[in-house]
C-alpha cells in the first residue's frame, strides 16, 4: 500500500553542536509573517505603529515563557520542578550539549498571551477586547507554522493508520503508518487565519467587539479537542484517560469562547478602540 516514508532530518545546519532546527525557522518566520499582517491591520485603522512594535516585545515574551512553563507544568511536572534549570536553559545536563527547548505547549502559550495582554493593557490602557479581535487573526498562522515544525521534527503525530496518507516516522524507529496530525492540525489553522481574515476585511476592519475572539476560541481549540482523539499520548500519565490532557485543557477555551460569542451579540462589549501614544482617544 502507498504510504508516506518520512525521514527528513529536524535540522537545517549545524555549527559545532548547535544546530538550527526547522522548527525554530518556522516558528520565527510565523511571527514575522503575524507582525506584518498585523501591522497593514494598525494601518488600515490608523493605529500608531510604534503602539505594534512594544505590544510585539510583549507577546514574544509573554507567549515563550507560556508555551515553555504550559508543558513544563502541564505534561512533566515531576521532572521539571525536580530539574528546575532546565525549564529555562536549553542544555541537557548530562552531556553538555545544547539541545533547544524539547517542550511547548499551545495551552500554555495562549495562557502567556493573555496575561501578556493584561499587562499590556495596564500599561497602555488599549482596549483588551480589540487587541484580542486583531490578534488571533494571525495566531492560526503561527500555530500552523508550529505544526509544519512538529512534522519536521516527527513529533505529536496520531496513532496508526490504514489511510494512503499515513506517515512512517523513520526518525522515531515507526515501521506503520500513523495519522500526520501535525499537518491536519496545520492545515485546519490555516483555514481558520483565512476565514477570519475574509470576515475582517468583509466588515472593513470593524468587526463586531468580541466576536473573532470568540469564533477563534471556539474554532481552534474544538479542532484541537476532535484531533486529540488520534493522537498518540504524549506523556505516560495520560495512558487510559478517555479526555487526554490537551482536550482537558482545551475545554475552558471552548466555553471561553462562547461566553464571547454571546456576550459579543449582546453588545457587552465597548467598540472604542485605544489611547494613542500621545494619550488622545480614537
């Protein structure tokens, strides 16, 4: 039967023993591309670019630390807070060598980029529900990059599979097919940027307050809870638990997200956007 024999090499080049991964290029090359887009957005509504570029420095910090301390504290947390050093340096102890961060977790990404928010907020005074509407527009995008990197690494794949489409993991050991989720994982966020791009410029860059959030909420981790079901576990303590640890996880952000719909459609929400640099009100 026609399968897919995937045994592509995670990294690029190496220099000595660090070597540049393509998961890290397309990590970066998906925030790049989210900056961009976002920024034509600011334009389009005649925001203060320079508000984008320190709300920019926020996210980048604010989503590593989430993504990196959500699998730490998620799926390992015996080993990390035992080996709390490795949590934050990219270095396997035993050996010496530099190895990269071999954890993140979307949940916790998403858990750093709203207290990110937050912070941004208390510093700025932007509307939180409109920053939210504008950004998670282009978080699919880089979620989508990140999946295509899990496929580069053979990593967070599905469980086995008699479809024509299925994928040996060569890099892993894998003599039978297994479900590409990376790909239908990327592919699903993908088409979730484009929609709610389409419904951004179809309302002219005025959308309803609070309702992309709520649609992107909704959208992207319902995806995540129906894929979850032909993974693979990722940790051992997940072995004969009916909802894995990503579908728990994604359960609060579902019902987030209908709260937002809701309260959306209620008109809960202040369609007033920010307070520009120099403070004046738009």
């Amino acid at each position: 039967m026609l399968f897919v024999n995937w045994n592509v090499s995670p990294i690029i080049f190496s220099i000595g023993s660090f070597g540049v991964r393509w998961y890290s290029l397309l990590f970066a090359l998906g925030f790049i591309a989210a900056y961009f887009i976002l920024q034509k957005m600011f334009k389009k509504e005649n925001v203060d670019i320079d508000i984008l570029d320190r709300f920019t420095i926020y996210m980048f910090v604010s989503l590593l630390v989430g993504l990196r301390l959500g699998h730490c504290l998620f799926y390992e947390p015996d080993y990390y807070l035992a080996h709390p050093l490795e949590i934050v340096l990219p270095f396997d102890f035993e050996t010496g060598r530099f190895v990269g961060y071999q954890g993140l977790a979307s949940h916790g990404g998403a858990i750093g980029i709203l207290i990110g928010i937050y912070l941004f907020y208390r510093k700025t005074k932007i509307n939180w529900v409109w920053i939210l509407d504008r950004l998670v527009i282009v978080i699919p995008l880089v979620g989508a990059c990140v999946r295509v990197g899990n496929l580069m690494n053979s990593e967070i794949y599905g469980c086995q599979t008699s479809l024509p489409w299925g994928f040996i993991y060569l890099q892993n050991g894998e003599i039978v097919p297994k479900h590409p989720t990376q790909l239908y994982e990327a592919l699903s966020y993908f088409l979730i940027f484009v929609s709610l791009m389409i419904y951004y410029f179809k309302t002219n860059g005025k959308p309803r307050p609070g309702k992309v959030f709520g649609i992107f909420l909704v959208a992207l981790f319902g995806i995540r809870f129906l894929i979850e079901f032909i993974k693979e576990d990722q940790v051992g303590f997940e072995d004969g638990m009916f909802f894995n640890m990503g579908q728990l996880l994604s359960i609060p952000f579902i019902l987030a997200g209908c709260v937002f719909l809701y309260l959306s459609n209620k008109h809960k929400f202040s369609d007033s956007v920010f307070l520009t640099k120099n403070g004046s009100k738009k």
